[in-house]
C-alpha cells in the first residue's frame, strides 16, 4: 500500500475512533465509560499521528503514540480487573501494573531498521502486547458469571488487537522487517474493534443515567418553548396582517395578540394542560417516568400536613402520582367486616358499605392487585354519586391485611398504566395504610388512657363513698342509744351535713375532673381545721408556727389525700386513743406528719403492698386510699412517706413544697 494510501486508511481510523469516543461517552458514565472513552482516545491519537507520519509509523511520535496506546489499553484492564475480577485478578492487578510500567518504558527505545530478536525496543513493545494479552485473559477468567457479561467485550476488543500486534512483532522478528500490509491493516482492525466498547459502556451502565436536570426545569422550559413558539406564530400571523394595508388591520392585529394571551394564561391556569404537557413532553426526557425522591417527599409532605382531614389527605396521597382529581376512601372496621364509606375528596359524602363478598373487594382481596377501569358490573351497589371510577388502589397493612381501598376518579389527562405506575401506587398505598393504620392506633390509645383515667378516678370516688358511707353507718348506730341527746342530734347534723357536702364534691369530681386537678395557692392549717371539725375522734393538732404557711395545689386534692389518711389513722387507732397531727415547715416543704396508736405494719408490707392500688391489709378495705394519696401528693410535686413498726404505731409524712414568701426568702438564702 502505497505513503498515500496509508495516511487514507489512518485517517479515517482515527476519525471513527474519535467517533466511537463520542458515542461512549453518550451511551454510558462511570469509570468503565471513562476507561472505554480514554482507550479509544488514545487509539485515534495514534492513527491520526501515523496518518500524518505515514513512512515513519514505528519511530518518532507515531512510535511514542503507539506505546502509550498500549499502556492505556494496560491501564483500562488494570482497571476492570480490579473493579470486576475476583480477589486473585485483584493482587495480580499491582504485579502487572510494575511490570507494565518497566515495559512501556523500554518500549518507547526506538527500534531498529531491520528488527531481530536481539533488538531491546521490539522485545519491549512484543512484551506490553503480551502483557495486554495477558491481562485480558487473567480478568475474563477470574470474574464470576455476572461480571463476565461486563468484562467479556472489552477483553475481546483490546486483547484481540494486542494478538495481532503481537504477531505483527513476531513476524518482523522472523523476517527482520515489519509487513506493510499488517501495518496497515492494523488501523482498519482498531477502528473495527473499537466499536465493541460502545456496546461495553452501554451495558455498564446498567440504566440509562437521566439528564442532571430537574423535572420541574424541563416542565417549565418546555412550558416556555411552547408558549413562545405560540406567540411567535401568533405575531406572524399580526404581521401578515399589517402588510395588507386594511384599515382593521391593526385592529385585528391588537385583538389577536390580546387573544393570544387570554389563551395562554387559561392553558397555564388548567390543569388538564399542566397534565398533557408532563405526559406529552417531560416524561420523554427521563427513562423513569416517575421521579420517586419527589414523590417520596411529597407522600410524606401530603400525609404530615394538617389542612384537611386525614382521610382526604390519604386520598390526595395515592392520587397525585396518577393526576387523579377526586377519589373515595373506604375502611374496614373490624377483621372480615364490610368496608364503609370512610371520607372523600372532591366527591360528595355517600352512604357507602360494601360487603366482604362484594366482587370489588373479591378482586383486591390479596391487597396487590390494582383494578383498572373499574367497570359498572365489577362494582355493584355503588352511589351513582362517585362515577365514573377509574382505579380501585388497596390499601394493604402488613399486619392488619386489606386495610382499605382508594377508590380513583378518571385522571385530567391520558394516563398510560404501566408496571411502573402500579409499583408507585402499591408502594404508596402500603405507606397510606401505615399511616391510617398508627392513627387509628393512637386514636385507641387515646380512648382506652381517657378510660383509665375515668377509672382510675372513680376507684377515688368509691373508696370516698366508702369512708362517708362508714360515718353514716356509725352515726345510725350510736342513734339508737342517743337520738334523745341534744348534743347528740346536734353532732349527728353537723356528719350528715359534711357527708353531703363530700359526695357533691364527689359527684363534681367525676363530672368535671379538670377544674378539681387546677392548682391554687391555699393554706393547709385551715384546711386541716375544716376536716377537723367533721371528725368525732379525738385529734392532737400540734402547729406552732405554721399559720403564714402556703401551698399550690387544687383544694379538693390536699383534701382528699387528708381525709384518706386521716381515716385511715383513726381507725388504726384504739379507741379514745387520740391521733396526733403535726403541722410545720422544714427547709421550704410543708411536712405534715399524722401519727396513730394502732398495731402498726412491717418493713414488707409498707415496701410491697401499701402503696399498691386493691390491696389492703384491712378485713373489708379496697387499698385505694394510701395510693391515691400518695397520687394526688405527687402531682402537685410532692410525696408520701410511711413509717411504721408493728405494735409502735404507725407516722404517715406528707410533703408538699412551699410557696409563701418567707419560704422563698429562705430558699434563696440557702442558695446563696
């Protein structure tokens, strides 16, 4: 082949591989692009360089050019070795790179006129054709069959050129000079060959990469492309106008434009024509129809926001990824139990409740199957009210089963239902039903804790109703033998009035339970002298210095938690034996100590079962009021304490902090 012709054949290699350079790095990103990319780059070099130097192919910068397209072809394997090969391609990879790296650099030594065996440059560059080799073989056998489908086109490609030019090396070893012909035809072979790395970085990347550009942006530029386009049509059609010379022209010029605009500024308001445009133009920009981060967020924006009701919001949820404009939201109440009418959405209210045989539930029964197209046979006793239906979406809980179902309106545009599109629903409808399935969770919570609460506050109320219903008892019994006695009748109206006046408050406890729990600073002596007066056994009231004394907490709590421990010490106590209260303050607490007489409880007793509500050490007794009390000290910050030994008595010390002024004066000196 003559000089001419082998600058032609060079030429057009190294334009295709510049070529294939392009489109590799259009059909894949990512190392293995790059590396496929940079391979071919360095083959277009090397042709173009021969192209311009044809007599001097081997020596000079065509030479250079020539060994370092080998050792990028080393280095791209090198790379996909380490990348894709197993552990042993992995350690063989740095052993082969130093001795690629002493090769090519021998190789660039320039190689004699007629080549032998002998000849240090055609050793060097045989030796990095080999190493290539080599290093191809080494990677197609030591990656597992899933990277093998990666591996196996660039080791054909760059390994079946360094074959031929291994033989090409040989060959002038043999013959002491280099065959044109081979050299020539070793540009058409790389321009061919090379192509193979297209198809490598296609497959590579395993997914289309989309364009680094949001939805949002290609929404709007299209929206802008469009709508200029339109104006633009718009004012050739105006000027066509004016070049008529009519006298309306320019009036129907005006017009037209004002029109135009009144049309744009509708289709930018419609949202029929926000949708068409999305289905028509955005989605062929992206390989994903969906971007999921953004409806992901928008899920969770949807369901987390408090601007309508929780039914409606999980309606919105499930209809936005399909531009649905209205949907129905059905809910089961109980385990195989019809499926109501639970909330709408741009849908009036309906009277709706399917049974568990009704073919629409039959057919999402196992809670994956998307109805589409939901037919009017498919869906019997259906209010005339929510057609026409499109889809039914179930709502599937992973431990409750078919929680619900969404009923869809049809979309504003043509929607194309795809895999794609019922993965996105599936995924949204398990997430709509966690949701709806924690809220009707705490809504549970929240009733069975108002339920408890009630209950707790009526073990209160009865274990009052006990100890008032003992006062009446005892005052009935001691009217048989003193009903005559003036003294008498007169105690005996003064028990009936307090007992009456505790169960109003008792009854005002349970009706209004909030206004008895309001805290107020009030003065505990004159509250023990209050309940002192309604109690017929004798109590030693010792309180020197505690008239100036405040506490801050709801009257008819330090009232209850007195009476409950006051009673209890007087019957403890024998009888006649007074019970001794003790009134003072201590360090800015209120300490109110109530001492009987009586036989006295264990150190076990007193740490296991006297502050455990229903159980009492008492024959008859409910075991509330210790526990109780103890509550009602404790939510006003302070706390009850037993001290007791059996047949010494027993000391019940309640604790309250103080808020009057002087015990805050010593507070803050104690600070100080």
């Amino acid at each position: 082949m003559t000089a001419a012709a082998s600058s032609a054949a060079h030429g057009v290699a190294a334009a295709l591989c510049l070529a294939w350079v392009v489109l590799i790095l259009a059909a894949g990103r990512g190392r293995a692009g790059y590396g496929a990319a940079l391979a071919a780059a360095a083959a277009s070099a090397w042709a173009a360089a021969v192209a311009w130097q044809p007599a001097a192919s081997l020596a000079g910068l065509p030479g250079a050019l020539e060994v370092l397209r080998s050792a990028v072809w080393l280095g791209v394997l090198l790379v996909l070795s380490h990348r894709l090969g197993g552990g042993a391609a992995r350690r063989q990879a740095w052993r082969f790179g130093a001795v690629g790296l002493a090769a090519t650099l021998l190789a660039l030594l320039p190689v004699p006129v007629l080549p032998t065996l002998g000849s240090p440059g055609l050793l060097a560059r045989l030796g990095l054709a080999l190493l290539v080799l080599l290093v191809a073989e080494n990677l197609f056998r030591n990656a597992d069959r899933a990277a093998r489908w990666h591996a196996i086109l660039p080791c054909l490609a760059l390994g079946g050129l360094s074959v031929f030019d291994v033989l090409l090396h040989a060959d002038a070893a043999l013959h002491r000079g280099y065959a044109p012909a081979l050299l020539d035809a070793r540009a058409v072979l790389t321009a061919l060959a090379l192509a193979l790395l297209i198809l490598s970085a296609a497959r590579d990347r395993r997914w289309r990469q989309n364009p680094p550009v949001s939805r949002e942006v290609v929404f709007h530029g299209a929206t802008l492309v469009l709508a200029g386009t339109f104006l633009t049509g718009v004012g050739a059609v105006g000027e066509g106008l004016r070049y008529l010379g009519a006298g309306w022209a320019g009036a129907a010029q005006a017009s037209l434009l004002a029109g135009a605009v009144l049309a744009l500024a509708v289709a930018a308001s419609s949202a029929s024509m926000r949708s068409r445009l999305r289905r028509r133009v955005v989605d062929h920009f992206f390989t994903a129809r969906f971007d999921y981060r953004a409806e992901w967020l928008r899920c969770v924006a949807t369901l987390s926001a408090h601007d309508a009701e929780a039914e409606s919001r999980a309606i919105t949820a499930i209809a936005d990824p399909v531009d649905s404009p209205a949907g129905v939201l059905l809910l089961r109440d109980a385990e195989a139990g019809p499926m109501r009418w639970a909330g709408s959405w741009n849908r009036p209210v309906a009277d709706l409740a399917l049974p568990p045989d009704h073919p629409l539930l039959q057919a999402t029964q196992d809670g994956t199957r998307i109805v589409t197209e939901v037919p009017a046979g498919l869906a019997p006793g259906l209010s005339p009210a929510l057609d026409p239906l499109w889809l039914a979406v179930p709502l599937r809980h992973h431990r409750e089963g078919l929680l619900g179902l969404v009923l869809l309106a049809p979309p504003r545009a043509a929607f194309r239902l795809d895999a794609e599109a019922f993965d996105l629903l599936r995924a949204v409808g398990r997430e709509v039903a966690m949701f709806l399935a924690e809220r009707r969770a705490a809504e549970r919570l929240h009733d069975q804790r108002a339920l408890a609460e009630h209950a707790q506050r009526f073990a209160f109320v009865a274990h009052d109703v006990k100890n008032v219903a003992n006062q009446l008892t005892l005052v009935l019994r001691n009217a048989e033998h003193n009903m005559a006695e003036p003294d008498f009748q007169q105690d005996m109206l003064l028990t009936v009035g307090a007992a009456a006046r505790r169960i109003t408050a008792l009854i005002a406890r349970l009706r209004e339970p909030e206004a008895e729990a309001t805290p107020a600073r009030i003065a505990p002596l004159e509250t023990v002298r209050d309940i002192l007066r309604e109690v017929a056994h004798p109590v030693q009231l010792d309180a020197p210095d505690a008239d100036a004394v405040r506490i801050a907490i709801a009257p008819d709590r330090f009232a209850a938690a007195l009476r409950h421990l006051l009673d209890n010490a007087i019957e403890a106590s024998p009888p006649g034996v007074p019970v001794r209260l003790a009134l003072r303050r201590e360090g800015g607490r209120l300490v109110l100590d109530i001492v009987d007489r009586g036989p006295g409880m264990t150190p076990a007793f007193v740490r296991d079962r006297l502050f455990r509500p229903l159980v009492s050490g008492r024959t008859g007794g409910n075991g509330i009021g210790a526990w109780q009390a103890r509550d009602l000290l404790r939510g006003a910050g302070g706390d009850l304490e037993a001290m007791s030994r059996p047949g010494a008595g027993t000391t019940m010390r309640l604790t309250l902090p103080c808020t009057d002024d002087n015990a805050t004066n010593r507070l803050k000196e104690i600070a100080a």
